[in-house]
C-alpha cells in the first residue's frame, strides 16, 4: 500500500466527516428557521420553495452536501467501499457534536455510548488497508 494513497483517502474521508454532517445539520437548522410547513394549495408549494431556497443555511447545507458527494465519489474511485463507508462512519460523532452546538439538542448518555462504539469499530477498520483489490492509481 503506497502511503500516499492512505494519506490521500484518510483527507478525504475527514472532509466527508465535517461537510456531510454539516451539511445536514445546515439544512435541519434553516428548516428550523422556516418552520412546519403545510400544503393546502399549489400555491402553498411554490410560496415554501421561494421561502426555502432564501435561508442562507439552507444554501450552505446544500454546498456542504454536494461537497460531501463529491468527495465520497472521488474517495469511492481509490478506496475500497468496505474501508470507506465504515471509516466515514465516525461522522456520526460530528453529527452530534453539530448538533448539540448549532442546534442546541441534548445528546443523552447513552447517545454519546453509541457514539463511542460506533467509532471504536473505525478504529479497527483504520487498521486495514483502504484499497485491497486491483491496483489504485
């Protein structure tokens, strides 16, 4: 295994663990901001669209996201799928800790035990090589 290659894939994945969790945390705050949204008429529809795509948080939640996306597709075009979704799984831990801080929820003991297991089994899974078939590039 080159160590560029598990330099390049481990930048990678700690770019998919801030921007995905931001970016959904993003999107959960802006849509905190616009509030319950019902639809009686067509024109409820549209009237939530204008409303929905003038919150600022919600224009970052998206680039948070498509930063994300492609970030996960270029790691996908090196990196094994089974090292990479299980590594990226510690996203989970910023997905709390973003929403504690932005969102101001409380994350109960047994969340953050959760937590905790989810990224004891990233370890383990960092202690394997990114890519083990074919031959990355």
């Amino acid at each position: 295994m080159k160590s560029h290659l598990r330099f390049k894939t481990y930048v990678a994945i700690l770019i998919m663990i801030i921007f995905g969790p931001l970016g959904n945390v993003l999107l959960g705050k802006g849509m905190r901001r616009i509030g319950v949204i019902n639809f009686r008429s067509p024109a409820d529809i549209i009237h939530v669209l204008i409303v929905v795509f003038h919150t600022g948080a919600i224009w970052l939640g998206i680039a948070s996201l498509l930063t994300f996306f492609l970030t996960y597709m270029l790691v996908l075009s090196w990196a094994d799928y089974t090292f990479v979704q299980p590594s990226s799984s510690i996203a989970y831990g910023m997905v709390a800790l973003l929403s504690h801080f932005l969102l101001r929820e409380v994350i109960t003991p047994i969340r953050w035990l959760g937590v905790l297991v989810i990224s004891l089994g990233v370890l383990i899974v960092s202690w394997t090589p990114p890519r083990t078939t074919g031959r990355a590039e």
